[in-house]
C-alpha cells in the first residue's frame, strides 16, 4: 500500500525525509541509465536529474488521500508519494508482478485506486484527470483532498492545459499545478513556447493564485509547494507553481542534450539541487558527510536488491496474459462474484 509522511513529521524530520528522497530517487534514475547503456530495459529511460527538490517536495507535501499525477521526472516526488522503489524497477524492467504487470512502457505506472495515477502525457492531458478526480470526490461529500498535477513549461502552450486550468479555477477545485520550467520542452527553448516574462503571470488570467520558486533551492521548494498545497486545501481554490530550474541531462537516455549552451549549465540555474540540499543540511547542522554516506549506503543497497528480485521474475505471458484493461477486469470480476 501507498503511504505519506505528510502530516505526522516535524519540519526537521520532513527536511531530512525529503532530501532522502531526493538522494534515493538520484541513485535509483543512474542504476536504471545503466541498465538501459547495457541493453537491460526497452524503451526510454528520462532522468529527474536537477528536478528532485521540486518533485520530492510535491509528494511530500501531500496526504495518503491526495491524487498525484507525476510526470516522467518524478522518482523523487513518486518515492515520497509512498511508491515502493519494487515498483519502479519491474516496471522498467518488464516483471509480469509490477503494478501495470509488464504491459506498459516505464513511466506509465500507478496505482489509481490510491490516488496515484499513470502517466497518459506530459502535455496537459493529466490535469483533466486529476480535476474529474476531484470533481468525483465532491459529489461524494469527500473534503480536505487536494489533487496535484505536474507539468513542464512546454505543457502551458497546450489547450490541455488552458481547458483544465480555467475549468479548475472556474470550479475553485482543489488543484496544484506544478510547473517545472527546465527551459527546454525536449530541445526548444522557452524562447519559442512563450512571450510573457514569467509562466507565474499567467495565473492572473485564469483567476488562480500563483507561487515562483527556485527550483534548485531544496528549502524554497519544500516551503513554497508546502504552501500552495495547505492553501488548495484550504478552500482557496487551484494554487499554480512554477519552478524555475535546468535540466542537467538530455530529454532521455537517448538525447545527448548538445542544445544545452554552458553559460545555462554554469549559471545558478544550473547547479545541482541535490548538492545544494546537502550543503544546506551541513550548514544547518542536520547531518554531516558521514550520515550523508550511511543514507548512500542503505539506497543503493534497497535498489540493488530491488533489481536483483525482478531480474528473477518473469515477463508477460503473451499466450495466458489476459488482454483487458485492469479497470475491466476488476469490473468482470466484481459481477462474476
């Protein structure tokens, strides 16, 4: 089962949970670029490398009956959403025992009847979701939920996105949108998808309020998403957060990423979230190098183990798989009984 630390943790034990996150999904995204380098997984690998503080803050900042429509870049925020790390590595490498059972491609993973959804697109289309999400759980009395979607910078240009965020506004749902802006949608630059100063400006137009944050400060984003999440669920309608940060790896696995200029890799834009989280504990007084190597130690023995356990299982049964959606089943399922 999905399970939250939101709720029950001081500040401190959240700062520390959110920077394990950080470091576990870190470490979980590089053994699975290795295993797609030595032919092990099919299809893409997208890293959430310099993304981290903005996602582990969303999944951190939310309760065990939230909905949380992560994006490809999300292992931070899915892990701190309650996602057993199991459940990434069969996913990515095809087990027949992972939650979509070896049929889906990698990112496309969830579990729904937890408020946890997979993936359709990154372009706008999970936000209509998460508002029917919300919509249904209204009309059934259901209060204090808030749903929170992610985006990147490319998805605002999107009818998508305009459709589902005037119809949240207009609703006054209790929706979080979250907007990474890593300057490139793939490999266009934010040049080309939009002419206002700052994606935060248009919240204005929709009627919604708007958070800008530091997308490589850890502190900023657990405190700025923090607040737009107590706010939506508050009763003060869609909260839109944009985070300002780079992407510090290609689109994939497979986008050497050359579109990058280095003045972007060396601005402040540019530094590693994970780094900068690490020196904000030490500054702080929260852990020191050698706790930092003992949480190391225990990720990378959890995901080697983790690897090692779906590596025996096995891979769908074309010839006995049933070919019908989970949804569908469990429907058959509950009429046959």
């Amino acid at each position: 089962m999905l399970h939250t630390v939101s709720g029950s943790r001081t500040v401190v034990e959240t700062q520390l949970a959110a920077y394990r996150y950080m470091l576990r999904a870190r470490l979980l995204d590089e053994k699975f670029a290795a295993l797609y380098r030595a032919g092990k997984i099919h299809g893409g690998v997208f890293l959430g490398r310099g993304q981290e503080a903005l996602s582990a803050a969303i999944g951190i900042s939310l309760k065990k009956s939230d909905v949380f429509a992560p994006l490809i870049r999300d292992a931070a925020g899915r892990l701190a959403f309650g996602e057993p790390i199991i459940d990434a590595v069969r996913t990515y490498l095809g087990s027949a025992l992972g939650p979509m059972r070896g049929r889906d491609g990698n990112v496309h993973r969830g579990r729904p009847q937890e408020g946890y959804l997979p993936m359709i697109s990154h372009l706008g289309a999970m936000v209509s979701v998460v508002n029917g999400i919300l919509f249904a759980r209204r009309m059934k009395g259901i209060t204090g939920i808030v749903g929170a979607a992610c985006l990147g910078e490319g998805a605002t240009s999107t009818g998508a996105f305009h459709e589902s965020l005037n119809q949240a506004a207009v609703e006054k749902l209790p929706l979080v949108l979250i907007v990474a802006n890593n300057q490139f949608a793939y490999s266009t630059p934010t040049s080309s998808q939009f002419a206002c100063a700052d994606l935060a400006n248009k919240a204005t137009g929709y009627g919604v309020e708007a958070h800008a944050l530091d997308g490589t400060d850890f502190s900023d984003c657990l405190e700025t998403v923090g607040s737009a999440v107590a706010r939506a669920r508050a009763g003060h309608g869609p909260q839109l957060v944009v985070a300002s940060l780079l992407r510090l790896c290609g689109h994939g696995e497979h986008d050497d990423a050359g579109y990058i200029l280095p003045e972007q890799k060396n601005s402040p834009m540019g530094r590693d979230c994970l780094k900068v989280a690490e020196d904000w504990l030490q500054k702080n007084k929260l852990a020191d190098p050698a706790q930092f190597a003992v949480w190391r130690s225990e990720a990378i023995r959890e995901i080697e183990e983790a690897v090692a356990q779906a590596q025996r299982e096995p891979a769908p049964d074309p010839y006995e798989e049933k070919w019908s959606a989970l949804s569908s089943e469990h429907l058959n399922e509950l009429r046959e009984s």
